[in-house]
C-alpha cells in the first residue's frame, strides 16, 4: 500500500483543507506515513505572505531531500496563484489549485511523472468543497471543520479572494452530518472558515451562522464548539448572547481588527472603523467577560505612520485582548496596496517586535487573573489540556485524550497555565 504525508501550511481553512485532502487519500487505498518511506508528498500552501511563499519553497527542496523517491504534489492558495512557476521546481510532480482540490485522489491515479497543472479560475466554481475527515484527524487533537470557502471582501492588502473565490457555504445538513460524526471521537470540534460569519448569506432568506449553530446544538451530542475568526460586524448581538449563554460554546471571541487607526482602516478597504470595533468587543466582554479575546494585528501597513501605530497600540490597550496575532505587512502581487507608498522593512519589523511585546504582556496579564480559578478543559494528551478560553494548561496529573473535565489553576507556565506552580508568580 502507497504511504502519504500532508503538510499544512496557513490559516484554520487550510488545515480544514489538509485533513479533507488526507481523509480522500485514505478513501483511496493510500494509508498515512511519513520518513523516506513516503510516495507522496502533499503539501497545502498558503499564500497570505511573501514568508508563507518562502516556506513552501524550503518544504519542496526539505521533501525531496527526506524523500527523495516520493512524489511532491503542490496544492492551496500558492499553487491557486503561481502554477506555472511551482511546476517549474524541480522535483514536483502536480500542482493542483484549490479550484481542483476535491479532485486530488482522482488526479494522482494518473500514471505519470511529468508535471501536471490543474488548476482554473476559481470563481467558476460554486460548490463547496466538502469531504469527510474522520479518518484524517489525529485522535489527541481538535479538528478543524471547515464550513464556508471564499470572501467577497476586497481588501486592499489581501489575496486570498482571488486565490479562495466567492463566498460559499457548506450546506447546513452536511454541517450536521460531519459533527455528529465527529462528536463520537472529539470533545472539541472547531468551525471555521475563510469568511466564517459569513456562513449562508448567499442563500439569502435571513440565513445566519447563529442559526446553524443552533442547529448544531440541538441535533448532535457534541461537547463543545469552538468558533475560528469572525469579522467584526458578524458578532451580532445574537451571536454573542448565544455564546454567553451557552456552556457547549468556547468562551472564545476572535475578531480581526488589523489596524486600530482609522485612516489605515481606510486604506485597507476595512468595512469598519474603530468604533464600530470597539463596540462589538465592549458588548461580548459585557457578556463574556471570562473569555478569551483575540485580534489580528498588521504592522507596516503602506503609508502607517509613527502616529497612526501609536493610534493602534493604544486603542489595543484599552481593550480587553488577551492575546493578539501579529502580522508583518508584506506587498502581494496584483492588490492595490502594492502600489502605495511602502514602509521601510526594518520600521514594519520592529513594529512587529513591539506589538508582540504587548501581546505577550495582556496575555500574561490575562493568565495571571485565572490563578486560582477552576476552568474547563479538553484533554489533549496524557498532561496537555486546552481551556475553553484558549489558554494550555499542563495537568497535575496523566489524563486520557478527549476527555472534558474541570481544574483548577494554581500556576504559570511559559506560554500556559498549570494545576500545580511551575514558575514563580510574579505581579
């Protein structure tokens, strides 16, 4: 039997992607693997950033050195965009973009060697690309349920419409479907999406993330759901009282806010501003005040100047963040931000520097205020756990996986928390 290995590059969606990926590999007789032992080689790109570009590169030239006799084929967001030039790497086999992503086992039952490019324009397509992943997941980890694809923005900065397509969504019995599967062998399901708010509007008829969330709730026996980024504007009213209000929800709200100035928002094509963002996130935390908090950040927008991040340092330290994901700004090819005046690299990176810094200080912060607290969790491994609002917590003592059980917090880690103090509690 042919062996396989996945790699993953990029957001929620794009794991989503890779666990689908594998589940058909493994419909197809192929088994999982990885070592020189491999035949094929998939990896799933993303594109966001030049770096994700450059990783994906290293991953072609790091597979053919571990397995030099496998097959490399190159899907995702990079391949979507730039077929032509990965065809051209030596060693890989397929380049298929995620317009043809559903049809991967199909393609690699081709008996060839030669480089294939599959891939077309992705707005010609209108279904979801859907596929069982319960044969994919890792028993010890959450798995991603990817349930919507593509966005309808048209940020300045951002590629991936073009690369992901319109917006779509899974339909809401399929939903249905994969988590009540998923139920029997996780505690912990997340959803997530490209757009995830935007999860049925093209249906129209008044169709709402909430409602599915409704629905999922009420026909599985699913322990909890975790919901990935949510843009703003989507944290409806609704919404935040459904996930205050219900206990199978993680007490988790991340809301992309990538400036807090109002003039960069502008330029980036946000469909907010400040205030707007402010009020979503002062109602949830009025809510939900144990919750986690999360943003994501960019530094180095084209034309940000000193004055404008100071504006973002300090509209993000007036709220309640626990942590934040900070990204370096980097040009994409074909977006209208590439063609604005562009902020010298060593000014983004040390912005980048500086807002990692606050990060880290509100998410310890954050930890401290739980010492003490008992918390809910999910059992990853033998002492991994992870709360229902985001925080690792390493287990006083060995638990079985996929477990959800109640501790209590008596210290720090590095990055987590602890049932018992692993670090000096300092103020």
């Amino acid at each position: 039997m042919q062996k396989f290995r996945v790699q993953n590059f990029g957001c929620r969606a794009s794991q989503a992607d890779g666990a689908a990926i594998a589940g058909q590999l493994v419909h197809a007789g192929l088994s999982a693997g990885d070592g020189a032992e491999t035949d094929l080689v998939v990896l799933n790109s993303c594109t966001v950033t030049a770096t994700a570009d450059h990783d994906l590169e290293k991953a072609i030239r790091r597979a053919r050195r571990e397995s030099p006799d496998a097959r490399i084929l190159v899907t995702g967001c990079y391949a979507q965009r730039e077929p032509e030039k990965l065809a051209a790497i030596e060693g890989v086999t397929w380049v298929v973009g995620n317009s043809h992503k559903d049809r991967i086992a199909d393609l690699i039952g081709v008996s060839s060697f030669h480089t294939q490019i599959h891939v077309s324009d992705i707005f010609a397509r209108r279904e979801f690309f859907s596929a069982p992943i319960e044969d994919a997941e890792d028993g010890r980890s959450r798995p991603n349920l990817k349930i919507q694809d593509g966005c309808n923005n048209r940020c300045s900065f951002c590629v991936i419409p073009s690369v992901r397509g319109a917006s779509r969504s899974a339909d809401a019995d399929w939903v249905i479907e994969q988590v009540r599967g998923l139920a029997g062998r996780y505690r912990e399901v997340v959803l997530t999406g490209v757009n995830l708010g935007r999860w049925g509007r093209e249906w129209g008829g008044g169709r709402a993330l909430v409602q599915l969330l409704r629905r999922i709730l009420a026909e599985t026996p699913v322990d909890r759901l975790r919901l990935s980024s949510i843009e703003p504007m989507d944290w409806t009213d609704d919404l935040i009282a459904l996930v205050a209000g219900e206990p199978r929800i993680a007490r988790h709200v991340h809301a992309p806010l990538q400036s807090g100035s109002d003039s960069v928002l502008r330029r980036m094509f946000r469909k907010y501003r400040p205030r707007h963002y402010r009020d979503r996130i002062e109602r949830a935390f009025s809510k939900i005040p144990d919750a986690a908090f999360g943003a994501d950040v960019m530094t180095g927008f084209p034309g940000e100047t000193d004055a404008e991040f100071s504006e973002t340092v300090q509209f993000i330290e007036s709220l309640p963040f626990t942590y934040l994901h900070v990204f370096t700004y980097s040009e994409r090819p074909g977006t209208r931000a590439a063609d604005l005046p562009q902020v010298p690299w060593e000014v983004r990176k040390e912005r980048t520097r500086m807002l990692r810094s606050v990060s880290d200080r509100l998410n310890r912060e954050f930890r401290l205020r739980l010492i003490g607290k008992t918390l809910s969790v999910v059992t990853l491994g033998e002492r991994d756990a992870i709360s229902s609002n985001y925080v690792r917590v390493q287990l006083s003592e060995p638990s079985v996986a996929q477990r959800i059980q109640e501790v209590t917090i008596s210290g720090l880690k590095d990055e987590g928390l602890a049932e018992r103090a692993l670090l000096p509690v300092l103020a």
